[in-house]
C-alpha cells in the first residue's frame, strides 16, 4: 500500500510539473511572431532535408502543425515530389489509438481528432516496421532527448511501438534544460531545432 501511494505521489508531481512547463513554453511562443515562425519553420525543414537520415529514407511519418508549432509542411511537400512514401498519423476512433496512413497529396487530410489535419479515411493504413524515419513535433524537448507532449498521451503510445529514427522538432523556444519524464514517453533519437542538432547528453 505504502509503495502505491509513493508511486501516485511521483506521478502526480510529473504531471504538476509538465502542465508548469506547458504554460511557460505555452507563453514563451506567444512571443513569437507569425513571420519568425515561418523563417524558422523554413529553417528547420531546409536542415532536415540535408540530413543523411532523410535523404536515405524511403517511408516517413510527418504531421501537420496546429497553430504556434512548428511547420513541416515543406517536408511533407519535399517528400511526395521525391517519390518517398509519406505517411500522416490518423486517430481511429474505435480503437482510441493513432495509425499511420499514406497520403498522395496535400488533398488527402481532413479535419481530424482537436482539429488537426489527418488522412481521410480513403488512405491506407502502413505497417509501421516500414517506416524508416519519424518526424515528431511537441511541446518541449531536452538535450536527454525527452520529449513534452500534449498532455493526452496518444502520442507516446504511438510510438512506442515504431523502430524507425525519431527526429524532434521544434522552434528555438521550446528547448529546456530537462522536461518531466515518466515511463511510458518517448525517447527522441534527435532533437532539431532552425539552429542545428543539439548534442544530445
């Protein structure tokens, strides 16, 4: 008993501290304006593209950005003009989990689940041992590699299951020193910011 009420103590503190750094992370965007977001999104997908791990990737899993993260819409552009398969998460309903599915074009998203952009339900699922690279945004990231979602947890169960190269992404602003870790979250194999890839500790 002592040991449980030990262990949802520590839980609770984690999340204590990631809804305090998703505030001042939250405040720290909002300082930035709408042209510095599109240099450094600009910035950021331009230093990607150079990168060994993506020039030699033939399946990769991009997202499309809610407002005040970082786009990679240029990525997902780059990738379907050279013949990569480009995939997009969806969030299946029924099984309250995210997939990956392929898409043609831009014109293959929908609104989805918090309206965020998705492959409809016309684009096919992708077994996920294809995909060689993951482009991932968040909230933070750390030179650990830990990564601060958005709270509901979808995410890191997603990729939790993938072998591919996870590549964080995301503006200069939103790396700290160290974000709040628990068990189950994901582990960035590089953090990507417009500077360059920090060195990860």
């Amino acid at each position: 008993m002592g040991d449980q009420i030990k262990i949802y103590n520590s839980n609770s503190h984690i999340c204590l501290l990631k809804d305090k750094m998703r505030k001042q992370i939250s405040t720290a965007k909002n300082s930035i304006s709408k042209k510095e977001m599109h240099e450094q999104s600009s910035q950021l997908c331009d230093l990607v593209q150079r990168t060994e791990d993506w020039i030699n990737s033939k399946t990769v899993l991009l997202y499309r950005n809610l407002n005040k993260e970082i786009s990679v819409n240029s990525l997902i552009e780059q990738g379907l003009k050279s013949n990569k398969t480009v995939a997009l998460p969806r969030y299946e309903s029924k099984d309250m989990k995210y997939s990956a599915c392929v898409i043609k074009s831009l014109k293959d998203l929908v609104v989805g689940k918090y309206n965020i952009m998705e492959p409809s339900q016309n684009c096919n699922k992708i077994n996920i041992n294809q995909l060689d690279l993951v482009i991932v945004p968040g909230v933070a990231f750390d030179r650990f590699g830990g990564r601060l979602g958005r709270g509901n947890g979808y995410y890191d169960r997603f990729l939790k299951n993938l072998k591919a190269i996870f590549y964080g992404v995301c503006f200069k602003q939103q790396v700290v020193d160290k974000t709040p870790q628990d068990l189950h979250d994901a582990k960035m194999d590089i953090i990507m910011t417009p500077d360059g890839k920090l060195d990860l500790n």
